[in-house]
C-alpha cells in the first residue's frame, strides 16, 4: 500500500533553523570523528557519560539552566538545574565509591519509579565508574531476580513499595550485596537497609569523575523481550557520541527545547532518548512520572510547554482510540517536531498526527543493541508514511540476502548495518556467542526484515520471526496490522502465520476494538471484507478474531510470538517483560 507523501517544511518556514538541513551533504561532511570533537574528552582515549551529560556544561551559560523539570502523579513539580544534577550526583558516586566500595565495572540496578532519583542515580554511578542497569518498575519479582542474577549486580536501588514486591527473590542473589532505599519520606524502610536520603545527607557534594576508558562498559540493557529471553546488551561510555549526535541532528535539539520522552528508564529509550541524548545537548526535559493518560498527557504538553515529543507507536495508537474530539480542548502551540520509535509505525498514525498537531510524527529505528537511532525521519525531508526513513549520518545500513550479500533497491531482505559506530553493543552480558553470531559478512544482522527503495529509505517488513509464509508469498504482520487499523471500528492489530497443511501458513488477525464497537459476527465479516478489497488475495486475513487487547512488552510492543503461542496450545515462552501478567 503507498500512501501519499507528507511533503517536506521549506527551510524559510521553519522559525528555528534545523542543525541537519542538507542530508546529502552532511553524510559526505559529518563523521563520529568531527562529532567527537564537540564533547569534552579527558585526553583521546577517556571520556564519562556522565561528565559530557551534566559536569561539562557547568563551564558554560548552561550552569543554572533547568536540566530537568519533573511533575509527581499527584502533580507535584520538582526542578533541577545542571549545577544541581551536577552536585547530587556527585554526592550519590560517593556514597558508592566511598561508602559502599563499588568499583570500576560493578554493576549498580535501578528497580525504581520515575523519580528524580533514577536519574541522580545513574548519573552518579556512571561517575563512580560503575555500569549502571534500570528496570521497569513494573517489572514482576521473576523478572527482576532473572536481571539481576545474570548481572551479578553488586548494589540494588529500589523504593520501599518495590522492595516489598521482590523481598522473597532476595536471597537468591548471592553477588547482591547493598540495597538503598529511596524513602521520599513517603514509606518507612526496613531498618536494616540502606537510605538513600540519610546516605546523601553524610556525601561530599564533590567529586573526582572516574576518567574511564571510551571501551569502559557503562550501560546494561536488557532488551525487550519481544521475541524470546531478553539479553543483556552492554554499551560503553564511547556511546555517548551517539546519543549527542542523534539528538542533535534527528530530533533537533536547539537551546530553549522543552523536551519530552514518554518512554520509561527501563528501556533503552528511557536511557539514551530520556537522559543521555537531551542532556549531552543541554536541552531541558520535562519528565512526567505516571503511566499513559491522554488527559494528562495533552495536558502536559499544554503546561510544559513541551517543543519536541518522542514517544512510541503504542502510546499514539493509544491516543487515537481516545479519540479526536479530546486534543481539540488543549492547546499544542509549542510542538516543533513529533517522533516515534519501538514498533512500525502505521500510516494511518502519522497522518492523524498531521490531523492533530498540525504535524507528522517522525518515525526512527533502532534496537537496543544499536544504542541510538539508526534510521531516521529528519525534519528537513519529505516523509513517506510507512518508511522508517534514511540512514543516520555516519551509518551504513543495507539489505542483505540469506546467504548476507547485498541486495539491491525494492527486494526484502535481512536489515543490516556495518559495524562500528560508537554506541553499538560490545556484547551479550555472558552470551558472547550468541553476539558474535550476529556479525557476519561484515555486517551486524539486526533481525529484522526490511527494504530500502531508490531515494534511500527504508521500510520495515517484519521481524525475521514474524514474517508469515504464505502460499509463497512473505508477509509481513505490520503491512495488514496497518491497513486493519483504518478500519473505523478497529483499535489495534496483531496478525500471525497460522500453519496450514496446502499454504504453509494461513494469515490470521488479532483485534481490538474502539469504545463504542460491539464484537459482533457482522462486524467480523465487514472489517474482513474491508481487508480483502484493499489487500491482495494472499495477504488479507484468512482469520479474523476478536481480543480485548493485545499482549505487549512493557515497552508497548505486541507480542505475536504470545499471540501464535495460544493459537497453537504451545508453551508461552519467556513471559517477564508482558504488560498486565
Ligand atoms: P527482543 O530482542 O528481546 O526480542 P526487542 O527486539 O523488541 O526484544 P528492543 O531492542 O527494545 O527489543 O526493540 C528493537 C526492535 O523494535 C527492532 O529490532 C524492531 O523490530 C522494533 N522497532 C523499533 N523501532 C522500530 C520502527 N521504527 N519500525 C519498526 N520496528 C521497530
Ligand atoms: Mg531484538
């Protein structure tokens, strides 16, 4: 299915000029090498994570600007300049340095809310030369003893309502050997743990930033689980020229942003796009602390002010099920540019972001090996609703065959990137087979099924598993998922390969319906009808079933892998990153 271009803003339109405005050229001008330059480096072969995101800009006018703006649930605001980010995290590398002996690579996890803490803490710990690990709150006691045991984190930071979730996982993890609490004066700890405020209040508010190596290990991530066991992809503190650049050229970032990341520190987005990308930059971002609420949602944008949103395919689903008539009460004046990442994004979404905020939402790949956005959307080009848009300056991304040759323009193939940019994944934590494997040819084979047309852009077809056999054809979920959702009564999609003995396999559709639609046989057979005359004979769902909603990562990812598990009575697999388990 093609849909018509969303042509590009002429540059004179644009009130702030964007920092990428000529993609051609700056591919051919700008490498990791010039934007390395702009950091600040202890010599060519040291640099902290920390020190370019919060220390390095007390040199400058940035000192006392707000780094971070933070509204409670309950509406409660908190800010923090750089100055004080600078001097609490300070604080919080001594109390482990000093206090608690963690060394050059301990790994140091975050089970916490989205409070100012997690931030003062992964920013304190990278200075201590620590490799931090946040996890989603959420996150049920198994998926935290599993993280944490294959981690061998040495100290745990976590609050007290969370700590009671996983007291009983405790004793299973031998390498754990400090837990800190952060009461917020809201719970009492137990007396025996550690507090955070009592551990802040006795630190020294300076501190000598580690001087790590750029290949130190920084950041574990575990990654979503989308597809089976999530791994524990490890980053390095060289990852930072990719947050900085990305931030930089794709989401644009000028000097008096209001930037807003819905994604939780959990997940890698949360971490590169919620705290390193922002603030290497020295961009303000405003952090709101509860879940998805399209009321409180709108209404943030509204107060904040907020000027560049990223956010994810799920929430924007999510938001157009809520409905059009709710954003006609807010006002969205200060949005400059809208972005989506963690799933394709359906057509259908972009354009009704065109309808709402006068503006399209700016698909990007990635995946949390990649580290930073890979493929991207830039504000300066013509959209192609459906396409993941062109590679990142500095990367080199292609098509490859199975045998992970190079496939030309318009054929489907493995998405692939040449290796070597510096916030790609140094490994598996204790899988390093399992890493290699994934290099082949000169490549790094990201697993998922793509296709790049003659201008250079891509577009996602499917993951390698996803992508349904069918009659001899390949489909890809996302392509049906998209033309489903524009059926009016339809809310979400999720479509699977159903074995069949004369196809192979047979497409079958998961839905979920809007407020108002009743699951009905005659509502079966119109969105089916509506499917069979827009999508060719072979594609269209030969199954249509109804779900109240669909299983999702907690990172909002649908989880097709879950979906064909039930179909077919089989085992459900790894099941610790499912949303509502
Ligand atoms: P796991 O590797 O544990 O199965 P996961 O792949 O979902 O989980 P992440 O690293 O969070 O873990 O997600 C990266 C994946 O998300 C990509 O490989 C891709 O399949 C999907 N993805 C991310 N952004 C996009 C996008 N813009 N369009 C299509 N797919 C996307
Ligand atoms: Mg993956």
């Amino acid at each position: 299915m093609e849909y018509p271009i969303i042509p590009k803003k002429p540059l004179e339109k644009f009130a702030v000029k964007p920092n990428l405005q000529d993609y051609q050229k700056m591919r051919e001008e700008v490498g990791w090498d010039k934007i390395a330059r702009e950091l600040d480096w202890y010599d060519n072969e040291h640099i902290n994570i920390a020190n370019v995101a919060i220390d390095s800009h007390l040199k400058t006018d940035r000192r006392d600007k707000k780094a971070l703006i933070w509204e409670s649930k309950k509406g409660e605001i908190e800010e923090y300049t750089f100055l004080d980010l600078s001097q609490l995290s300070n604080k919080f590398a001594n109390v482990l340095n000093k206090k608690l002996g963690v060394e050059k690579g301990d790994r140091v996890f975050f089970f916490l809310e989205r409070i100012p803490e997690i931030y003062i803490g992964i920013m304190g710990t990278l200075k201590a030369g620590g490799v931090i690990g946040p996890l989603f709150s959420a996150f049920g006691p198994d998926a935290v003893k599993d993280r944490l045991a294959d981690s061998e984190a040495k100290v745990l930071v976590t609050s007290p309502a969370l700590k009671k979730k996983i007291v009983d996982i405790l004793p299973e993890l031998p390498a754990l050997e400090n837990i800190i609490i952060v009461e917020r004066g809201r719970e009492k700890k137990d007396p025996h743990d550690l507090s955070y405020e009592e551990l802040m209040a006795e630190a020294s508010e300076s501190f000598d930033v580690v001087k790590t190596h750029k290949e130190d290990y920084a950041i574990m991530h575990y990654t979503s689980g989308t597809t089976g066991k999530p791994k524990g992809a490890v980053h390095v503190h060289e990852a930072v020229l990719g947050h900085y650049a990305t931030g930089k050229y794709v989401l644009d970032f000028q000097e008096d942003d209001i930037y807003w990341c819905t994604a939780d520190p959990g997940w890698v987005t949360g971490t590169s796009y919620g705290m390193f990308a922002p603030w290497s930059n020295g961009i303000t971002q405003a952090v709101y602390e509860g879940g998805f609420s399209a009321k409180r949602w709108y209404k943030f944008i509204e107060e904040k002010k907020v000027t560049i949103w990223y956010t994810a395919p799920t929430a924007i689903r999510m938001l157009m099920k809520a409905g059009d008539e709710l954003p006609r009460g807010y006002c969205f004046d200060s949005l400059r540019n809208l972005y989506s990442v963690g799933e394709p994004l359906n057509p259908e979404a972009v354009i009704w972001g065109e309808r709402i905020f006068g503006m399209a939402f700016h698909d990007n790949w990635w995946q949390t090996e990649t580290g930073c956005i890979m493929i991207a959307n830039y504000p300066i080009q013509d959209i192609k609703p459906g396409s993941m848009g062109r590679p990142f300056l500095g990367i080199e991304a292609g098509i490859v065959d199975d045998d992970f040759n190079e496939l030309p323009c318009g054929e489907e193939g493995s998405l692939a990137l040449r290796p070597g940019w510096p916030s790609m994944f140094r490994t598996y934590w204790k899988k390093e087979e399992l890493y290699e494997s994934q290099f082949i040819n000169g490549w790094y084979i990201s697993g998922d099924k793509a296709k790049r047309d003659e201008e250079d852009y891509f577009w996602f077809v499917g993951r390698a598993d996803d992508v349904i056999n069918t009659a001899g054809h390949l489909v890809g979920p996302f392509e049906v998922e998209s033309l489903l959702i524009e059926h009016p009564a339809v809310a979400e999609a999720g479509v699977i390969g159903k074995p069949d003995p004369i196809a192979m396999e047979v497409v079958k559709a998961f839905v979920s319906l809007k407020v108002g639609y009743e699951a009905t046989e005659e509502l079966r057979l119109d969105i089916h009808k509506f499917a069979m005359k827009r999508l060719s004979r072979a594609v269209a769902p030969r199954e249509i079933e109804f779900i109240d909603s669909l299983p999702k990562t907690r990172s909002g990812k649908i989880m097709r892998r879950l979906l064909k598990a039930k179909e077919l009575g089989l085992p459900l697999g790894d099941t610790s990153t499912l949303e509502d388990d």
